[in-house]
C-alpha cells in the first residue's frame, strides 16, 4: 500500500493521459491529486489500486517544470517526497514536469520478463484503434441505440463543433428534440468538451429522461431531489450535494422553488446545461418567473445551453425573445428592439423564397437586399451580377450571405414536418353517440366543459354510469382485444373515475397515468403499457400529452377535447412521430347534440385538426377560444340543438384558416429551415457512419482483445454474442456485468431489442479495454528469434507520440496518440519497411529469453544504444505528424475564426467571447502539439542466426 505524502507523482493506470499527478492533499481514508496537465483534479480512496507511483531510476532523464533536463545520478528521499540530483542539479518531483515516461520496456526485458508475440502484437494493434478512434472526426456519433434520423444527425454536426453551443431546438413535436439534445451532449462528453451536465425537465418527465438516457444512450444521470440531497448532506456534511455527480438530473420547479438547492446547483459549475419545455420559463420586461431566474443565473456561468421547445412563439414574439435572451443576453437585450427586428422578417422571408424556388427578383427585392446587406453592398453587388448572368452556384451563394446575415439562425434550429419525411397518415374517426333526448347528460356536459375550461375541474364529480361514452369505450376494446389504446382526457378526476368505472364494466388491463401518481408509479404505468403482454389501455390526463413518446400504440381516444388546438396537436403528437409505422386512427366519441359534438366539427371542419398538424395553434386558440366555449355551451344547452351558428362559425373559421395559412407562407422562415437541416451534409454524416459500422475490423479486434483476458465470446448464429466474463483474470471486467451480457454490433438489432448491449466504437467496452491493455504493462516486451544465416540482432521499437492537453481543446482530433514502429539491426540501420507485421509473423519464432541473457556480450548499455538509434529515426517520423497535425489544426481552427470574424461583420448573433474561444483553442493546441513528445511504449528483441538452445520450450 502506498504511503501518501504531499508532492509526491502518481499517474492513474485507467488514465494515463491526464499525465503526472501530484499529491495536493492526504486526508485520512482519501487523496487529493491535481493533474495540471489535463486541467483535471481526482480523488482516491488511500490506496487504490489505480494509483502508480512515478519513479525514476539512475540513468534516466527527468525534465523540470523550468525547462531544464538531466540524467538522473542519485535519488534521496526527504519526508516522503523524492529528491533527484545530476549534472549538478537538484529537484524535488514535485518539480517535474506534467508528462513523462512511466513504461519501461527495458527494464522488464533485461529481467527477463516478456510476453509472447501474440501480446506484443495484439497491444500494436490495441495502439493503432486507440488512434484511429480517438482522432476520427465522428467520435461520439455512434453510441445513440435510434435510427439513424438525417435531420437529427445535422443538428448534432452543427450544434456540437460550436466554441459555444448555446441554441435554441424548435423541431415540431415528434421530430425528435430530446434525441437531438442527447446526440449532442454524447458528442461533447466523447471529445472531452463536457463532463458536467446538468438536465433541468419538468417533473413528470424527470424519469421518462432518465429512463432514455440510460436506455438509448448508456449514461447514468443521479436524479436530484430533496430526500437525494438531503441524504448527502447527511454523509458529507458542508458539502454541496450537487458535487456527488458529474450528471444530474432533475426537476426545474424543485430547484427554482428551494432558494439553497436552486443556489447550491448554480454554484456547482457545469459545462452545459439542458432544458427541456422551455416555453415553461415565464419572463416579461417586469417580472420573472422563479423557473426563469434559475435558468438565466445557470445560463451566466455555464458554457453550453441547450433549450428545447416545440412551440417557440407559443408565448408570441415577447415569449420568443425572453428564450433567445437566455442564450444571448448581450444579443438581445431589448424587447422593442428585437420586435422592430422581426418587423422587416416578411420581406426577407419573401425573397429568400424566390431565391429557393428559382423565381426572379425584382426591383423592389434589390432595393430591400441593398438594406439587408448595408454592411457588404460590394459583396451583394457581385453576387446579383452572378444571378443575373445565372453563373454556376449563384443561387446557393446567395442564399448562404442571406442566410449568415439574417436573424437568429445561429441559435435557433427548428425543422418542420414539412421538410421531413416518415411521418405516417392520420385517420380521423368520429364516433357519434345517441343521447340528445337525455337534457340531463347534455347539460352535465356543458358544466365540464365550462370547469375544464375555467381550470375549476375540483368543482366537478364524474360519473360515468350511464354515459354513451363509456358504453362506446367498452365495446371498442373488446372489439381490439390486445391492441394498444391510448387515452388522453382533461383532468387527474376525470381520468381516475373512467378508470375505475371501465373496471366495473370490463375486464381488461388498464395503466393509469396521471400528476399525483409518484414518479416511479407513472413511469412504471407506461413501462406496463409499452410492454407487449401489458396494459391494453393507458389512460392519462393532460400530463400525458406532453413529452411522452407512445408512438408503439396506433390508436388514440379522446375522450374530451381541447379547446387550446396547440394542445390537440400535443396530444397527437405522443403517436404522430418518425418512426410511426402506421395510419394513427383518432377516435373522438361524442354525444349528438351535446358540446362535445360542437368542438369536435369545429376541430374537425374548422382547423382541420385532426388528419393534418394545426400550424398557428395559438393565433386560433386568441381568436377563438372565448366564443367556442360559448357557442358549444349554447349548442349542448338546447334540446334542439341548431347547426347554423355551428356551421357559420366553423365557415368563419376556415376563411381565418386560409388567411393564417397564407400569413404562415409568407413569413415562413426558409432560411431557418436552410439553416437547421442540410440534406446532402446530414446524408453524407450518416453514410459515413453507417460505412463506419459496417467496417468488421473492430469487432475481430476486440474480439481478439477480450479473449486475451480471458472474456468468453461465442458468436450464435444470428450475429448475437455472448460475453462471459467470468473466467477473464481479471476482477470486475470492466463495462462488463459479472453475469455477462448479449451484445449485438447491429444497429437495428439493438434498436428492436432494448435488453442487448450495443457496441459501437464509442461503447464504453471498446475504450475500457483497450485502456486496461495499453495502461498496463501486457506486451510492453517481447523476445523472439529469426533463423538466418547472418548472425546478428534487431530490435522492434514502438514509439507513442502524445501530448497532454485541456480535455476541452479536444486535441485528438489533430493528434492523437500516434504509435511509431521502427525496426533497426545492430549498425542502426532502419528495417522497418521489409519486415513489417507480416514478415514478422512468417519468421519469427518464440525465444527464450532467459537463456539469452545468460550469454556474455550483450548488456543493457547495447540494447539502450540500439533504441537510442531507432529513437533518432523515430524523431524524424513525429516532426513529420507533428507538422501534419500543426498544419491540419491551422487549417481546421483558422477557417473557422475567419468565418466567425466574417459573419460577426453583418450577423450580431456572433459572440465576440465565441471568436476568442476560438482564438484561445488555436493556441491552445498549436501549444499541445508542440509540446507533443516521444513515450517508449514497447519494444521486441530478435536473435538472428543460429537458433540452438534459445528456443522457447
């Protein structure tokens, strides 16, 4: 066991690339060690296994924190901490610097210890994946379990190469925002750009998130509530419960409602923050809501942010902009402003529509680009000319300039169900029921229709005995028997009493789901209802229609209606999703004559509700609202209920109908919808993950790797794979359970089957193995023998280049640790070209080392001069990948700080902090990569000539 002390080098064997780490504090049972390299401070339980002391031996060479370096003459020990002298200095190791050598290869071969070629080999090629994995530009795009959604892949590309993804995700309901949100934070969390998240969602879908973060995309988020914080405060007291986790989430109202917890989760720090139904967060030039004030106090100190709403003007444009401060408080800044901003949007939507549809423009659209381009009238002028003169590209080009000028589309994304395809088709299907001649159901209708309404639901006592409704429910299940039913009515009331009287008529499996359930209970309710031998039916209320994906079930009953039509398309949209795979069938049943009847013709005729998505829901909802609930009211009042109020209201109706529509096309954001979706970019990110996945090299790699360590891997026919590790010797396998898992490395596969591990080059089993290989020290040596008829020596070298840098410059992407194979005789001269892996494999046999050592004439001093001549060649090689990673850097990093120099001219969405990020990020890395130096990782002495009693027995 290691005795602590401050000072003292360790490096942690899972991760060797935070560099050397030093003792800052020893405190009873834990120890404290700062990483400076990697920016990255940890803390150990006293003696875990993890930790390595770094010493170095006589002979070796140390470099200083100042620059200096020496070999190693003698070592002393003053309190715990080791003194290194030579060459006439002194340090303590304090003093070293961040990155050194930890691996000696020459020291296991000179004592006799090295592993087979099979070893030596297979950690050559652990080296070589870690490489290409760590450096591929889509490291992070494959762990999602989903279909690969072009749109969704497309935000994820955009948002995730942000220096600052702060954005706003508009998609319409079921186009898959909280996916996008998760694809983005995995790609963050995979180059090492966040660690800490924090997820802040509405409480009824505190536990929907944290089952689809974990179900779809492995991460393991701690669920915050009073009893969680609570109980840590209690085990360690004075400490902010909000550091037990680096993923937390929990609900926006506790915090915002608990002054010390909403204080306690802002001053934890976060590297991005994520809140879903944003349109929640109540803000007007007055006043705040608490919710608001939370998310503006987290948005200050947090990097990244990511709001997601469905309906982004559902507050009109003052709702739109307090969302917009959030993300940009500089930016906008001021509520007038931004309106008279928006003002001039229907004449740029206008053009930018001639410009997609190819249509000439006039004199009048010159005149307004000359206004919208005051800042680039020189820019604008050759571009026209190329229009005009319809010059190859012209169209795109500018459309690309409006596009960088214009609005908020840097920080706004929203896709439209128009753009998209894979939605399926909607059947609506009235169920008209007798009852008109009963005036006591009809006015018991009225009076819940007018509580509902006026939100006075506790008012109200349902009974359903008796009501064509419920008659009309049991007969329509037992018709289906078997066949998924989703059902969404107003209230908690009304849905726990139509629960319990289908009961009374019914035997069939029924799930509730309502706002006073407890969390676990209503997320347990709708696990039974996705289950294929569970609920027949779920009955929910408002709740449920909202963030909740039933897209599994085909039929939907609504059992009332809304009078909100934003809320009716929310109550669609739990099936009316991508990846729907049929018609959705929306029974409506209703009493002929009643109040019900009224809203439902309304819906139905009027807003075209329910075969096609209502656009404007909140422009009818103003409009309309009022006087539908007076009208139905009035309708369902009278025994003889006339259709011609009815018919001219809905006729009213459709004339608004037509005129919103127009109003919607002609203020259609096209360059948003330009902005947020791609075709032939998000096509090519999905092709070259689809071809990444498809590529066999991983899977028999880590399948080699894993039986090395023991881990059983038995293919069955269908491409499955079970993985054992029981027999592996090594203890707790890790991002393996003890009782072994089915894996799949199918796509459709894992999605079809939950209960199956994913793997994929971003799976946690890939990393984790190759670190428990290349962190140890399996195969660092090896010894083999080549039958010849020259007599002589040769040694195999592997090289790593490596830096250590701040996780957040995401370095690897131009230079990842890079392994350097040089292959070098005895006078020095390179072999490494003809007796490459395949050579090696037909000649070389194993040897025993032992025996070779026995031998006089060789020593330690020989072997060090010959890696000293293969550490010369490999000097040249790393300049040579240091420079193509300098070079690829400048290219990658400096055209992105002209773009952002360049938009910031006529787009004040761009930050100034942004471009110093990026700025801050060039010399960050152009630093790492100069830094960047040579690690002896592995080396294989081979014995050429005669063979005779060196062979290994």
């Amino acid at each position: 066991m290691n005795t602590y002390a401050v000072g003292q080098r360790f490096v942690s064997e899972p991760e060797p690339e935070l560099g050397l780490g030093i003792v800052e504090e020893v405190d009873g049972f834990r120890v404290s060690l700062n990483f400076p390299a990697a920016g990255e401070r940890r803390i150990y339980a006293a003696g875990a296994a993890v930790l390595k002391r770094v010493l170095f031996r006589v002979g070796e060479r140390v470099n200083t924190q100042t620059g200096a370096s020496f070999s190693v003459e003698e070592t002393e020990e003053v309190a715990g901490v080791i003194h290194y002298r030579g060459e006439g200095q002194s340090v303590s190791e304090a003093e070293l610097v961040a990155a050194g050598s930890f691996s000696h290869p020459q020291d296991r071969l000179m004592a006799g210890q090295v592993d087979d070629d099979g070893v030596f080999e297979l950690r050559q090629r652990a080296l070589l994946m870690q490489n290409e994995l760590r450096s591929s530009e889509l490291r992070g795009f494959f762990g999602g379990r989903l279909d690969l959604i072009p749109h969704q892949y497309y935000i994820l590309k955009e948002v995730s190469s942000r220096q600052l993804p702060r954005v706003l995700l508009s998609d319409e309901v079921g186009l898959g925002k909280t996916i996008e949100a998760c694809l983005i934070l995995q790609r963050l969390r995979a180059v090492g750009r966040a660690q800490r998240a924090l997820i802040l969602v509405p409480e009824p879908l505190v536990h929907q998130w944290f089952v689809e973060l974990l179900r779809r995309f492995g991460l393991w988020f701690g669920i915050f509530d009073e009893e969680r914080c609570r109980a840590l405060e209690a085990s360690n007291e004075g400490e902010n419960p909000f550091l037990d986790e680096q993923l937390v989430l929990c609900s926006v109202d506790y915090l915002a409602n608990s002054e010390v917890r909403s204080f306690q989760a802002i001053d934890a720090g976060w590297d991005i923050v994520i809140v879903d139904e944003a349109h929640h967060l109540e803000w007007s030039p007055e006043e705040a809501s608490p919710e608001y004030s939370l998310v503006e106090e987290l948005g200050q100190k947090t990097p990244g942010l990511l709001l997601l709403t469905a309906t982004p003007t559902q507050l009109g444009l003052a709702g739109h902009f307090a969302r917009l401060r959030l993300l940009d408080p500089d930016r906008y800044s001021d509520l007038d402003t931004f309106k008279a901003e928006m003002q001039d949007f229907g004449k740029v939507a206008e053009i930018a529509g001639k410009i997609i549809d190819e249509e000439s423009l006039n004199k009048s659209d010159e005149k307004a680009l000359q206004q919208i381009f005051h800042r680039d009238q020189e820019g604008l002028k050759k571009r026209l000319q190329d229009l005009a003169t319809k010059q190859v590209g012209a169209r795109e080009s500018l459309l690309k300039a409006l596009l960088d000028e214009h609005g908020t589309g840097r920080v706004v994304f929203r896709n439209t169900r128009a753009n998209m395809k894979g939605f399926p088709k909607r059947m609506y299907c009235p169920a008209p029921l007798e009852g008109s001649d009963n005036p006591t159901l009809l006015a018991k209708l009225v009076r819940e229709l007018q509580a509902e309404w006026k939100s006075t639901e506790s008012d109200i006592r349902y009974n359903f005995k008796g009501d064509p409704r419920l008659d009309w429910l049991v007969s329509f299940l037992k018709a289906r028997k078997g066949v998924k039913t989703l059902l969404i009515c107003k209230s908690r009331q009304k849905a726990i009493a139509l629960e319990a009287a289908l009961r009374e008529s019914l035997n069939v499996s029924i799930a509730l789901f309502h706002e006073e359930l407890q969390l676990v209970q209503r997320d347990r309710n709708a696990a039974w209802f996705a289950e294929e031998d569970g609920a027949q039916v779920l009955i929910c209320s408002e709740i449920g229609s909202e963030g909740r994906n039933f897209q599994f079930a085909h039929h939907l009953v609504l059992f009332d209606l809304p009078i909100n039509p934003g809320l009716l398309e929310q109550r669609i949209g739990r099936l009316d999703r991508i990846g729907q795979t049929s018609t959705i069938q929306i029974h409506v049943p209703f009493i002929v004559g009643s109040a019900q009847e009224c809203i439902a013709e309304w819906c139905h005729q009027g807003i075209d509700g329910f075969e096609s998505c209502v656009h404007g829901g909140a422009e009818y909802l103003a409009r309309f609202g009022e006087r539908l609930v007076s009208l139905a009211s009035e309708y369902g009042a009278s025994k003889n209920a006339s259709r011609d109020a009815l018919e001219a209201f809905i006729e009213e109706t459709q004339v608004f109908r037509e005129e919103l529509s127009r109003k919607l096309a002609k203020g259609r954001d096209r360059l948003l919808e330009l902005n947020s979706y791609d075709g032939k970019v998000a096509e090519d990110v999905v092709k070259r993950v689809r071809k990444a996945e498809s590529d066999s090299n991983l899977k028999s790699f880590l399948y080699d790797l894993l039986e090395f360590y023991g881990v059983r891997v038995d293919e069955q026919e269908d491409g499955d794979v079970i993985l054992d590790p029981s027999h592996a010797y090594v203890e707790s396998f890790p991002s393996l359970p003890a009782e072994g898992a089915l894996a799949t490395f199918e796509r459709q596969r894992a999605i079809t089957r939950e209960d199956m591990t994913f793997v994929t080059p971003d799976h946690s089993l890939v990393r984790d193995s190759i670190d428990l290989l290349v962190s140890s020290e399996k195969g660092v040596s090896a010894f083999a023998l080549y039958e010849s008829d020259e007599p002589g020596l040769s040694v195999e070298v592997v090289f790593l280049v490596e830096t250590v840098a701040l996780s957040h410059l995401h370095v690897d992407r131009f230079l990842s640790p890079t392994p350097i194979r040089v292959v070098v005789d005895i006078r020095g001269n390179d072999l490494s070209d003809e007796r490459d892996a395949d050579w090696a494999e037909e000649n070389l046999e194993p040897g025993d080392v032992n025996r070779f050592l026995e031998r006089p004439g060789f020593s330690r001093e020989f072997l060090e001069a010959m890696i000293g001549g293969a550490e010369e060649i490999a000097e040249k090689q790393a300049k040579k990948v240091k420079t193509a990673a300098k070079a690829k850097a400048k290219k990658v990093l400096e055209q992105e700080i002209e773009r952002l120099e360049d938009l910031q001219k006529i787009n004040d969405n761009v930050r100034p902090d942004e471009i110093q990020i990026a700025k801050a990020e060039l010399e960050g890395v152009r630093q790492a990569i100069d830094d960047a130096s040579l690690r002896l990782d592995s080396l294989r002495l081979v014995v050429e000539g005669e063979i005779d009693g060196l062979q290994k027995v």
